[in-house]
C-alpha cells in the first residue's frame, strides 16, 4: 500500500464513509468546470463529453453528482434508488481485499427514497449537462410478484430527469431479486414495465443490468428477452457471488474488482455478438474488474460503447479520470487515433 493512498490503511467501513469528503475536497482542488472530452459518443440524442462514468452504488443518492462532474465523469449512474427509504442489510456489509483488488459487499439496496435523490438530481440537472443515469430497484419487502410495480412507479417519479433508466435485477445482496431474471419469471416482470413506460410516451433509454453469473443460456435468454421488448442497452455486469479469487471473503454479498474482470469481458463479448445480429442499435456499457487506464480502452476495443468504474475508486480515488484523460491525449496519433478522432453516434 501506498503512502499516497492513505486510505488503504484505513479500516474499508471507515475508508468508505470519508470518501465522500475526499471526493468534494479533491473535485475542489483539482477539479474543473469543464469536462475532458475524449472519443465523445452520442446514443439516442444523449451527449457524452467522454466514454467513462461511475457505476451504480458509487453514489446511491445523488449527494455528490457535481463533484464527480468536476473530476470528469462523462455521465453518472446514481442509485439504485428504491421507492421507499430503507437501511442496509443488517450486520457486516462491506470489505477489500488490497492485494487482490476486490471489493466484497451485501448492501442490499441502501438508499434515501425517491423523493431525496430526485431533489438531488433535479438540482444538479437544473445546470449541468453531464448525462446521469438512474438505477432502479425495488424495495426488499416488495415481493417478486409485485417487484414490477416498484420499477414502474420510480420510472414515473424520475422521468422528467433522468436521461437513462437502468433495471437492476442482477444484485445478489436483495433476497430473490436475480430469480426475476430466470426463464419462468423475467417476460412477467418486464413486460408490465415496458407497457407502462410505453403509456408515458417516453424517451429515455432503458438499459438492463445484468448478473455476471449467468451461463451462456440463461445471458442469452435475457438478452434477447429484453431486446423483444425494446431495451435499448445492456450494462454488463453487477458484482458476482463466484469466491474463486477470493476465498476469505463470505459467501454472501457481490464481489467486484480485479477478480470480476475476465465474467465481465465473458458477458461483454457474448452480448456484443447477439446484437450484431439486431437490426436495432444498442448500446452497451462494460463495468466490472475496469482497474487502470488501459483497462478503459480495452473495453472500448473490444465493443463497448460506454465504460463504468467502481472498486477501482476505491483504490485509485477520484483521480482516475486524470489518468484516463491523460491516456487518452497520449493516444492520440496511436493506434487508437481513429477511435479517438471520429465521434460516434447511434441512434
């Protein structure tokens, strides 16, 4: 560990409720008003200055969307938001392996409500236009069965602010929640979500998130399930329930970080080549094991539209959009010059 990074030292319970003063006290230092543009990219008449954003759970409530604009986020995912306030899961919810690069947590959807994080987004909204994403789920005493009216409902509270919606299905710290994504359950809850969504006339993209633990099949079935109903992306993926790496951590909650990376480049490339055969464009947004610069632009090589970090803020800090800026303007006559030069867009 290093000397610069003071928080590793720090226990990870401790380290995570102080980031949020070290990400507004560096945003203030070294931040900027304008955002780094690099590879801009546009999707369904949203901007992107650049392809890197955070990932859901980064900032579940929208408290600090100005810092991580300062720092140069090219859109922030906020949530996932739950109709109702509700607290963590009881117990233990959170722990890093350093040498590994892993994160383990068991959340489970912690989060303010949707009336406290709409306040937050619409004032943020209200001045910048940084693309923000909201990530949607249900409350835990909301059962399966009703699970579709939760996501309905926060649909219609954010649909005047939100520039993407992301149905999050795929955590393992809510009780059932992945048992919406089987073969027997997922048209059930969709379909009731996307008639309600088509009965408000919208335009904000839909976007799936999904489970990193998924065979091939069961990716496939929901891939394609959701394309029948119009989802217009994927963000591959959420944190993963295999210990292969990281054996001491418990066998409940996600694990994200380093050990992620080879299931999410697993599920970016399956994805990739079931939408090639789409005559619909989609959009689809890598996250999970995205650890240095390198890593950014190597999910943009491979397919992705769209890159998320997570764990690697724990270990890097908010100074990783620096870093990836800094790559990016290296890149620049490189082998990567055509990637960086012409601005893509699907509509």
């Amino acid at each position: 560990m290093s000397l610069r990074k003071p928080w590793l030292f720090l226990p990870s319970k401790l380290a995570h409720d102080l980031s949020p003063y070290g990400l507004e006290l560096y945003s203030f230092l070294k931040g900027s008003d304008t955002t780094p543009v690099w590879n801009p990219f546009s999707f369904k008449n949203i901007i992107f200055k650049n392809r890197l954003g955070i990932a859901g759970g980064v900032d579940k409530n929208g408290d600090h969307l100005e810092a991580w604009r300062r720092v140069g986020c090219g859109f922030i995912e906020v949530g996932t938001v739950t109709p109702e306030a509700q607290a963590p899961n009881p117990g233990v919810i959170m722990n890093r392996d350093v040498p590994a690069l892993a994160v383990w947590n068991k959340m489970g959807f912690p989060s303010e409500g949707a009336a406290e994080v709409y306040f937050n987004v619409k004032k943020f909204k209200d001045h910048a236009s940084t693309p923000v994403f909201v990530n949607i789920g249900k409350n835990r005493i909301t059962d399966n069965a009703d699970a579709h009216k939760d996501y309905s409902q926060l649909i219609t509270h954010f649909a005047d602010v939100a520039d993407a919606f992301v149905v999050n299905i795929s955590s393992p710290n809510t009780k059932g929640l992945r048992d919406l994504a089987t073969r027997e359950n997922f048209n059930a809850f969709i379909a009731p979500i996307r008639k309600h969504y088509d009965e408000l006339k919208l335009s904000n993209p839909l976007f799936l998130k999904l489970s990193p633990d998924l065979d091939s099949e069961g990716q496939e079935n929901v891939l394609k399930g959701s394309i029948d109903h119009g989802f217009d992306g994927f963000i591959l993926t959420n944190t993963t329930l295999d210990r292969t790496h990281t054996p001491n951590f418990p066998s409940e909650g996600g694990v994200s970080g380093k050990p992620l990376k080879e299931k999410s480049i697993q599920a970016l490339m399956q994805a990739k080549n079931i939408i090639l055969k789409q005559k619909d464009k989609k959009c689809l947004i890598s996250v999970g094991g995205v650890m240095t610069a390198d890593d950014v632009f190597e999910r943009i090589n491979l397919g992705a539209d769209l890159v998320q970090v997570y764990s690697t803020l724990v270990f890097e800090g908010p100074g990783f959009f620096r870093k990836v800026h800094k790559l990016a303007k290296h890149q620049l006559g490189t082998h990567t010059q055509d990637k960086f030069n012409e601005p893509n867009s699907r509509t």
